[in-house]
C-alpha cells in the first residue's frame, strides 16, 4: 500500500492580474509563462507511483491565465478518478472562462473557490454561480460552503488581513527568525504542500524562496541558507517521503523564517493594498 499524502497543490503559473502585498507565492511582482498539461502529467504520474493523493489543488498565480486550464482539470481527473480537486481563483476571468465552470460541475467532486481580493467586482459572477446550479449549503471542516448532488463544491472566502513573509522589500529581504512553533500557528498554508517543478515542498513560501531570492540578487543570502529547502522528489527515498508525510500539518524548522501574529508591523491591511497590474 502506497502512503497518503492528503493534499498537494500546484501552481500551473506563477502570473497574476493582481498586485497583493504579502502574496504567500510571491505573485505581487510580475511573471510570465505557464505550466502545459503535459509538463504536469508528467510529474503527477512519477508521483503517484510512489503516493496516493486523496486532495488535489490547482492554483496560481491567477490559475486561469493558464490556457491549458480544460487540459489540466480533465488530465487530473483522468489520473486520480476518485480525488477531490480543488481550484483556487480570484474570480475575475471566470465570465470570460464560464465553460470552466460548467466543466468543473461535469466533472463532478471539484471544489470552487474564490477568494475575493477585489469583492466589489465579483459580485455578479457569484450571483451567476449560485443561479447556475442546484447547491444546499454544508459545513465542512469550519468552512461553510454549497454542493451539488455530485459534489460540486463552492464558497468565497474575503481575506482581511495579510502577515507578509518576509521583513523589508524584496531588494533587501530577509527572514524573520522566529520561533517555528509560534510562527506554524500563524501560518494560513498548514496543510498546504506544493508540488513545483516535480518537487513537492513544505508550502509554495518556502518552495518558491531560492527562485525568488536569486531574482534579486540573493540578498542576504547567508540569512536565508538555512531556510532554503530541498523537498522531496518522486526518486527520494521511502524513509525520506515517511518522514515528510509525519510533518503535514505541523511545524517545522523552516517555519521559522515567516513571522508570528506578534509582528503587527507585517500585518497588511489586504483589502486596501490590492491593486491590479
């Protein structure tokens, strides 16, 4: 029996079409280009060779500027029938993209949802959603959220507040080295390892730091060294995947480097800070 890895996200591009200060993907600063289908199937399946996986997320950057988004949704579904997926947006191009939707409900054991960074100008593709499809509402671990009979999920969730990883500007960053345990307890990506490039990592924070750091220059490098992780790849060792799988959904070392609720000075006030790029 394989071990169980109950969730692992990807991100099928890095670009946004918004600016969110405190962006745990480091998508505020521009990027270009996307991950194709086949570029993805390819580690999917190198993977689940050695894990199962019961809950699956598809994320972004800004997930449909991908144009390979039916390719992806349909080839996820293809290789793990029976897992949930999960597709995470911020709802502005899915007018544009409704054939996403309506396959997202075909495909059946999808969960939607948007998270409204720009609330004002969404509210017409929710009113769209809920009328388009038969929902009774449920509750499922704290969040309440609507489902179909096929298990079609979807909610909206409008965050507040934004705890910025790092302390400065990405020019001149560097890691808050706090208590791991403390700083775990803050984090909003607990349960959330990505899996980039074949790799899969603690959270896209940590996952995405070496690529963000050597973008500008590496500065302070021998601060963040020893935060910067290896991960786990589809050729490690069953000890090595073990161990990794023991930590989902608790601290560790690397943990350290993000900040606590202790340090207000990196609370961003979202709403007020998002701008469109």
């Amino acid at each position: 029996m394989k071990p169980v890895l109950p969730f692992v996200e990807t991100m099928i591009t890095q670009s946004c079409n918004l600016s969110c200060v405190g962006c745990t993907n480091y998508s505020d600063i521009k990027h270009s280009g996307y991950v194709t289908w086949a570029e993805g199937k390819a580690h999917l399946e190198s993977w689940l060779q050695r894990i199962d996986i019961p809950d699956f997320g598809i994320m972004g950057g800004e997930p449909l500027i991908n144009p390979q988004v039916c390719d992806w949704l349909k080839g996820v579904r293809k290789l793990m029938p029976d897992s949930q997926i999960r597709f995470t947006t911020n709802g502005l191009l899915l007018e544009k993209h409704w054939d996403i939707v309506d396959l997202m409900y075909e495909l059946g054991n999808v969960s939607l949802k948007i998270t409204a960074h720009t609330p004002d100008r969404l509210q017409n593709v929710v009113n769209r959603v809920f009328d388009s499809y038969d929902w009774k509402p449920i509750n499922e671990y704290g969040i309440d959220r609507y489902i179909t009979k096929n298990n079609f999920r979807f909610h909206v969730k409008t965050p507040n507040v934004f705890l910025k990883t790092y302390c400065g500007t990405y020019n001149d960053m560097m890691p808050h080295n706090n208590n791991p345990v403390q700083a775990f307890e803050s984090c909003i990506q607990q349960t959330c390892p990505l899996l980039y490039k074949g790799i899969i990592y603690k959270c896209s924070t940590s996952g995405l730091l070496a690529e963000t750091l050597e973008r500008f220059g590496n500065p302070n490098y021998e601060h963040w060294r020893k935060y910067i992780p290896k991960g786990i790849s589809a050729f490690s060792s069953n000890q090595d995947i073990q161990d990794f799988i023991k930590n989902f959904g608790k601290p560790n070392r690397i943990c350290a480097q993000c900040p606590t609720k202790e340090n207000t000075q990196q609370m961003i006030s979202h709403l007020d800070t998002v701008t469109f790029k």
